[in-house]
C-alpha cells in the first residue's frame, strides 16, 4: 500500500507538468498584447510599454520566461496580474483560493451518501412504483441545466419563502443553495449508478448463497452486495468531482460567489492570463489529488485489492 500510494505521487508530477506546459504554451498563442491592453490610452509611451515589459519579464527569450514561470510555481509565485497593475496573481486568486474546492467537496459529501441509498433503495424495490418514482426524480436531477435549477431554487427559497439570501458568501445560509444546486446532478448520477452495479450484484451466485445459508436480508445487503458496489462506484467520484468543479465556474457567477471559478470567467474577459494559469494549474491539481485520494480508497473498501505486492 504504501509503495503504490508513493508510486500514485510521483505519477502526478508528469500530469501537472503537462498541464504546466499547455497552459504556458496557450498563453503564448492568445490573440492580443497584454501591455498595450494594460497601457490604454497611454499606449504611445514607449518608455512607459519598455519598463512594463521588463517588469513582467516579457523582454525575455520565450524559453527563460518558461524556466521562471517554473520556478515561480515552487515558491507559489505565479507572476503579476495585468488586470491589477503590479499586484501579484497570489494576492487576486487567495481570497477564492479554498472557496471553489470547499463548495465541489462539500457538494461531493453530500452526492456520495445520499445517491448510494438512493440507489440502493431503488435497486431492493426493482420494478415497483417506489423505484419507478425513484428513476424518474433522478432522471430530472440530471437532465435540468444548473443555471435553470438556480434561477427556480432562488425564486422559491430566497424571494418567496425567504429563508436564504439571494446571493453573496461569507455565512451557511448563503452556502445552502449553491452546494445543494451543485449536488443535485451527481447524486443522480451516483443513485443511477448504485442502482446498476446493486442489480448486478445481487444476481450473483455468492449473494444466492448467502442468502440460502440463511442470512438476513439486511446482511446481505449492506455486508455482501453493497460492499462490492462501492468499488465500481469509486471510479466516478474523481470524474465527478472534476464536473463539480467546472460547475462551480456558473454557480459562484449565479449566487456572486468570490471563488476561483468566477475569478476565471473575469481573467478570461479581461485576458489576465497570468491569473487564468494559476487558477488552471490549481484546479488540475485539485483534480489530480481527489483521483489520488480515490484510488488510495480502493484498498479500505475491498482488502483483496493488493498495491505493491502488500495487501491493503
């Protein structure tokens, strides 16, 4: 376990170089010059456009800016803003820094438990009205678009019955609709999930024959088949907080949210591409460690998975 958990680390670096790569690559072929962007009207100061340029370090070969930009991201230094003459990109992005991942965690703490008994309850209840109802809420949970679902939560919960603010951050009841928004497509995508991998394992033979060895259906259920559901199941939770996480780029622009994914939209507009590096470097790295932490979950839930040569 331990030697495939030190394995799974350093296979990351190689992913987040990558992803280091791309982003500084894409920057370079972004339509448009920064500084004369950051000049405005004073664009014909040629003084002025030289000591800007050297002060972001754009006088230099493209190859040295790279190396910089490197060792900047050790010392998580990610250069200066161009929307924010002078300001570090760690000062813009910190107060959003934990903002999006708490939301898509928070979310995923939410979608996990709820969507298994979901799908466990509708998998015990096969071909009944109960799992009928079940089917159709989940169909709806993940067809009806986040944006929608925010406009008619907010107009039920925050205007009409008034018992949470429209938008803003900073208190739990203002958290409330975004994470439970967020949480509603992946909770039916787990429920619907937990339902097919539950049906199959409960067709299989070692599941007949705990059941004519006369154990309680309860047993059975929760100790035999639902164990083994759990590990198919992992599989999606990095994927899906990966979705979690793009969605939180329409839910903090909804409900004004300070976190990193509407600072994104906002760089993109005013092409502060530094900033839009950082918070894409970030969001690959929060991704990165949500699979790590997923597959190192692998071994808790079922033992006969062996990492290493150890068993877990």
């Amino acid at each position: 376990m331990g030697l495939y958990a030190i394995r799974r680390v350093f296979g990351l670096v190689p992913v987040l170089f990558i992803a280091v790569v791309l982003t500084f690559i894409a920057n370079q072929f972004v339509p448009g010059d920064p500084i004369l962007i950051l000049l405005s009207d004073q664009s014909g100061d040629p003084v002025l456009e030289a000591r800007l340029r050297a002060d972001y370090g754009l006088d230099r070969p493209l190859f040295e800016q790279f190396v910089t930009y490197i060792q900047g991201i050790f010392t998580g230094d990610f250069g200066l803003s161009f929307r924010f003459a002078n300001v570090p990109v760690i000062d813009v992005i910190k107060t959003g820094l934990l903002i999006s991942p708490v939301l898509a965690i928070a979310a995923l703490t939410i979608a996990v438990p709820l969507g298994i008994v979901l799908g466990t309850f509708a998998a015990l209840r096969r071909d009944t009205l109960a799992d009928t109802a079940v089917i159709l809420v989940l169909v709806a949970g993940i067809s009806i678009p986040n944006f929608a679902m925010a406009a008619f939560l907010v107009f039920l919960f925050a205007i009409k019955l008034n018992v949470v603010p429209v938008a803003g951050w900073g208190s739990f009841q203002q958290a409330v609709l975004p994470v439970v928004i967020l949480a509603v497509p992946p909770t039916a995508y787990i429920a619907r999930l937990s339902r097919t991998y539950m049906l199959e394992v409960l067709q299989q033979d070692y599941i007949r024959t705990a059941r004519a060895k006369g154990l309680r259906d309860h047993l059975v259920t929760y100790r035999h088949a639902l164990r083994n559901t759990l590990v198919p199941l992992l599989t999606t939770i990095g994927i899906i907080f990966g979705g979690l996480l793009s969605g939180t780029f329409v839910i903090e622009t909804i409900f004004n949210i300070p976190g990193l994914g509407s600072m994104a939209i906002q760089s993109v507009f005013a092409r502060d591409y530094p900033v839009t590096m950082a918070i894409v470097l970030l969001f690959t790295a929060f991704y990165s460690g949500i699979n790590l932490v997923v597959d190192l979950l692998y071994g808790l839930i079922d033992p006969r998975i062996r990492f290493g040569g150890d068993a877990a």
